[in-house]
C-alpha cells in the first residue's frame, strides 16, 4: 500500500509501497513466529503444549506417607506425615551432618523425542548459615536440582559423564532468563522468590544426550522460566551420563546451625509430553514344561517365578517393567489362587541372571515366601477337560515396574505366587518383562 507522510504532508515518490509485518514477542523479548512458538507454551522440543500428556508417576499424601519413596536420615533427625497439611515433615536439628534424602523408588523413563516435564511441590525452611536444602530431578550421580546453600540459591546440573561428579551450579543472580530478583531488568516478571513460602518447580528436559533444561516456578499459574542449560553446539560429550532419574529431596545441615529446620515435602509428577511407546527388548522366563511348581500344602503360597534388578550399581536404574504373565493349572478339581506382591522375600532357591545384557535376575526355585504387598490377584481352576490359561498386565506400563531403594542399593523383588486348595497342586507359569534401559 501506498504510504502518507505526515511530516512531509505527501505520499512516498515513485508510488513505492512499504509493507508493514506484525511483529510478536513473549514477555522475555524472544520473537514469536511458527518456527518460534512463544516460551513456555511450547514443550522443550519447541511443541506446541496440545498434545495429551502421560504420567509416569505421580505423588501426594493424603492419609500417610505413601510409600513410594526411600529414606535416609542420619541420628537425631526425624521425618513425619502430617495429615492436616497432607505432606512429609523432613525435620533436621541443629548438629552438623545431620541429613535426610527421600528418593523415589522408580527412576522414570525418558524417551528420546519426547519433552519430559517434572513438577515438584515443596515449602523450605528459611535460609541460615549451615544449612543446604535441595529439590529436584537427580540422583547421586546425575541430575537437575534446585538448592538453597546458606542465602545462596542455585540451580545446579550434576553429571558422572567424566566419571567424576561434576556440578554446573549457577547462583540465582545469574539466571539468564528470568532472576525473580523483584522489580529489576534481569527479572521480566518483575516477581520476587519466597522460597519459605510454598512452590511449585518445574523441569522440562530436551535430552538425546545434549539438549537444554529449562527450569523455573509455576506462580498464579503462569510458568515462569528462570535459567536454561544450553549444550547443544557448545560441549562435546552428553550433559549427563542418563535422563532417566528419579525425583529426590534433601535437607542436610552442611555446619552446625542455630535451630532446628525442617523442609515440607508435598506433592511430584512426571509426564511424558505427547505419550509414551514401549520400545524396549522383550524377554520372558517360564517353569519348565516338564516340571510344574508343585504347591506341597494346602493354602501356602509358594513363589512360583521371582524377578528383581541386578544389584550391580549400574543396573539398578534400569528401567524394566513387567509387560505379562500367563498360567495354567494342571491338577484336576484344584482351586488355585494367585498373587502379584510387590516387596516380599523369596527365601532359598537360586537367582539367575537373565542374560549379560539384562538388567534383571530371576528365581524359580524360591521354597518359601514372606511380606510385600499384593498388586494382582485372581483364581484358577484345574478340570478333566482342560485348565484355562490366565493372561493379564498386558497394558499395565509402568504399574508393575520393578523398583529399588537407590540409598542402600537394594533392589525390591516382583514375585508370582501361588496357592491351591490340594496338597500337590502344580501349576505352570511364565512371566514376561520389557527393558528400557538398554
């Protein structure tokens, strides 16, 4: 179109024509256009946020602790559900060394492609000389986490890639998106952090191995982004050595400290934005075809298959989930019940490695069980005309994922067990599981 200048009083000479482009930018100044989505409307593959998200875990605490996390605390120290606030109370006193560590007992699946976000809920105790507070998606060796050291606030990135821990730790007056330092310009949301009041933090992980993080707090529902860890172009390696990680929280007096302290632990999700696809290597184990567990007395339940993660360090933040089970009752006229228990004890037998490339051991040979808790259960029924085979689980994803305590290196066994109302039952079984970590 043609254009009038009012300084001049004319239009432009020549009939020259100046095309005006709108021009967009999100509240951080970044230009917005269909290459470029604005910020935190987007997933950190730069995705619109339209696709149904999938949650690999989720945590709160209305009744009790809820059972999905491992404890560490050191002498003196003291962790509490508090219904009335419906959180875990992680209560610290004044001596120096004085610690708890809560971990998830699942390490969650990130899959390459796909934006993992994890949220975490939690109030810190005010800031005092000797103590450190951390909140965040890491483990011993590798991770995203936010902490307040003293009066000092970070971000930190761990990484074991050198085969050393390293930690990237970036004060909060350098953050380069937004400072939440209040009305400042390195601050566009001109808001300032509270830590002693209740927050929410969020990671979005972009990783293939050298992607960015992007970290920040969700305040009057507006995700607002702080800092992000850039690596791709810029390192040569991978950032950390695995995304898959668990949710941690710790409280630790790094030198002796003037009063008690405690860190409120509320609620934790992790999603996989745009879903999740089982893509991992399937194995199965199975009693021999020519020889039936035999269920000797009337009402025991016997461990018929039993797996669990090898206790190796190195395996035990694999990933495996039990996919299927199928089996098939053998003696005439006997009633047979059977139990998925996760957590009990599997006395005698041999465990078994699955295979050198597997992160998992098994046992058939268990004499006796004992503890856990039941996350399946149905009956059988052996006839003259032929027993019924049972399937289940086909679906269940990351329900029956095997589970270990990361702070003692312990892993928790997923047992098949059987009963029957016949002394001398037998049974078949098999029992089949994908591995994600491979």
């Amino acid at each position: 179109m043609a254009q009038f200048r009012t300084d001049t009083s004319r239009y432009l000479p020549n009939c020259n024509t100046i095309f005006e482009v709108v021009m967009l930018s999100d509240p951080y100044g970044n230009r917005i256009g269909p290459a470029n989505p604005s910020g935190m409307a987007v997933d950190a593959f730069g995705r619109a946020r339209v696709t149904t998200p999938l949650t690999l875990f989720d945590s709160s605490h209305r009744y009790r602790d809820n059972g999905l996390w491992s404890t560490s605390n050191s002498a003196g120290t003291s962790y509490a559900f508090d219904q009335n606030e419906g959180l875990v109370k992680l209560n610290v006193r004044t001596g120096a060394n004085q610690e708890i560590v809560r971990e998830t007992t699942k390490v969650f699946s990130y899959q390459p492609g796909k934006s993992l976000q994890v949220l975490n809920t939690f109030v810190m105790q005010p800031a005092k000389t000797g103590l450190r507070q951390r909140v965040g998606y890491f483990g011993a060796n590798n991770g995203i986490y936010l902490e307040q050291s003293n009066s000092n606030i970070y971000f930190v990135e761990r990484s074991w890639n050198t085969g050393a821990l390293v930690e990237t730790r970036v004060p909060q007056s350098n953050w380069n998106i937004d400072t939440l330092l209040g009305n400042v310009n390195t601050s566009p949301s001109h808001r300032t952090l509270d830590l002693t009041k209740a927050q929410i933090l969020f990671t979005d992980i972009e990783w293939l191995g050298v992607g960015s993080v992007r970290c920040g707090f969700v305040i009057d529902g507006q995700l607002i982004h702080c800092h992000s860890f850039h690596h791709a172009n810029f390192i040569t390696s991978t950032y950390i050595s695995t995304a898959s990680l668990p949710i941690r929280y710790e409280i630790k007096n790094i030198g002796a400290t003037s009063s008690n302290s405690i860190l409120k632990q509320i609620c934790s999700t992790v999603i996989s934005e745009g879903g999740y696809e089982l893509r991992g290597s399937q194995q199965a184990i199975q009693t021999a075809i020519g020889s039936p567990r035999d269920l000797t007395t009337i009402g025991t339940y016997y461990p018929v298959i039993s797996l669990r993660l090898k206790t190796s360090p190195d395996r035990l933040d694999a990933i495996v989930i039990l996919a299927a089970l199928s089996l098939l009752a053998t003696t005439n006229n006997a009633n047979y019940n059977w139990k998925v228990v996760f957590g009990g004890t599997t006395t005698g037998g041999s465990w078994v490695s699955a295979g050198t490339d597997s992160a998992v051991e098994y046992n058939l040979t268990g004499t006796s069980f004992a503890g856990g808790r039941t996350m399946a259960s149905g009956f059988l029924n052996g006839s003259a005309q032929g027993s019924t085979p049972t399937d289940i689980l086909k679906e269940a994803l990351f329900k029956f994922q095997l589970e270990r305590n990361g702070l003692t290196s312990t892993p928790f066994e997923l047992t098949l067990v059987a009963a029957s109302d016949s002394a001398g039952a037998d049974i078949y079984a098999s029992m089949d599981w994908e591995e994600i970590s491979r």
